[in-house]
C-alpha cells in the first residue's frame, strides 16, 4: 500500500454466511432473495448480535490500521442495513465508533489513526440519523447502489435523497449500477421496449451535481465494476456535527 491510499474493509453486516458465520448470532432467518442459497439474514436491532458484529469490525479495523500507511485513513463498509431504521443505524455505527476510541485508548489502534465508516444505501434512514444528529460521526462517503436514469435524464428517488445529503454535508456520494437494472420502458408501434440501464447513463450521473462518481458492472451477480467515472471534487467542508468538530476534503 503506496502512502495517501485509503484502506476500506468489507463486512457482511445484517446477514450472515451460512455455516459456522451463522451459527455466532442467537437466530438468523432466510434473506428472501438472490443471496438465500449462501447468506441468511440477522437482527441488527438486537443487542447480542449487534455485539457480535463490532467486535468483527473492531477486529478488521486492527487489521487494517496495521496495513495502512501512516495517514490513510481506515473505514468499514457494512453491507445490509436496508432494513435499520434511523436509531438502528445509530445504534450499529456509534457502538462501533466507541469501540474503536476503547481500542485507541487501549494502544490496539494507532492513536493517530483516522476511522470511520461508510453510509450504504438506505439514504432515507441515514439522512433522518444525521438530520437528527444520532449519529456521533458523519460518514466518510455514501454509497447508493441500483442507481437508474430516467427517459428524462432524472435519478431515481433513492440517488436523490443521497445526492441532498451530499450537498447538506459535504459528504462524498458514489452510485452503483447495474446493466441488469431497468431504466425506463418505451412504446414502439403499439410494443414495450425496456431500456437497461448503460454505461453512457452511469457517466452522465457521474457529472450530476453532488455526485462525486458512479461504477457500472454487468450484473449484480458480478460485482466488480468494468467502468469507473468519476464526478466533480467535494468542496472543502468544515463545520460542527455533535460534539465534534468535522474536517471533509475532497
């Protein structure tokens, strides 16, 4: 890792890996969906499982502050919250910010180290914790997957809400597509042609205001991105958020 590389680790969050992942938390349910066949779904809200799943980011952030250079800052992106609402998700990430200061106090993680975590998708709810000032740090970026264009050039109404807490906070907000996603439906000579959601549309929402970049991949099924754009800088930011005083650069 060259100096100035930030260091984002990845937990799987409200579910769990069926197996020996599962059998840690007190009860798991199935999730449901595409994922059913290898994860199962956990109650964030419930105070043994959240328990459960910051001593795993305590124990990734550890790791990662003994990786990254000096400088870099390290962040935990947690997977699944959709389904927290605005306390839940404060419950999860200050509980976690808590432990890391513990960790910091204990000389297990670098006192100097910058640590935080990332907003994924469920903007409603993130936006209603930070409004409300629930949470006792803001994130260190947003992410809004799914992300579609309209007929019009219009975000869907989730990417929205992501790019205003965005501009509130001057936070910086990246969108997720997919080329399985529909973007919109047109008639052609009495038929429906169904318009998916392209590589062209991704970079146009790259160039939206308070949208610092968007990736697309093929499918949800493979994740990893093929295009990359990136947006527009996020303006130097400096004001108070809870007690604390929050420097955002670009």
């Amino acid at each position: 890792m060259a100096p100035g590389i930030n260091l984002i680790v990845y937990h799987v969050g409200g579910n769990c890996y069926i197996g020996s992942d599962c059998d840690r938390f007190p009860a798991s349910e199935p999730t449901g969906d595409r994922w059913g066949g290898r994860e199962r779904k956990v109650d964030l809200n419930d105070p043994q499982t959240r328990k459960i799943v910051v001593a795993d980011l305590l124990g990734l952030v550890r790791q990662a502050d003994a990786l990254a250079p000096d400088g870099s800052v390290v962040g935990v992106h947690l997977d699944n919250v959709h389904r927290l609402r605005a306390q839940g998700l404060a419950n999860i990430f200050n509980d976690y910010l808590q432990a890391v200061e513990e960790a910091k106090r204990q000389g297990l993680v670098s006192q100097t180290r910058a640590v935080g975590y990332i907003a994924k998708n469920n903007p409603e709810a993130f936006g209603k914790a930070l409004d409300q000032r629930m949470l006792h740090a803001l994130p260190l970026y947003q992410i809004n997957e799914n992300a579609i264009l309209s007929q019009d050039g219009r975000l869907d109404s989730d990417s929205r809400v992501a790019q205003k807490i965005g501009r509130r906070y001057g936070i910086p907000v990246f969108l997720k597509t997919f080329g399985t996603d529909v973007a919109y439906t047109v008639g052609h000579s009495g038929s429906q042609a169904t318009i998916y959601v392209t590589q062209d549309m991704t970079r146009r929402m790259a160039q939206m205001r308070s949208i610092s970049g968007a990736a697309w991949s093929p499918d949800e099924a493979r994740y990893q991105p093929t295009l990359f754009a990136q947006g527009p800088a996020v303006r130097r930011v400096l004001f108070a958020y809870g007690n604390r005083l929050a420097r955002w650069l670009n």
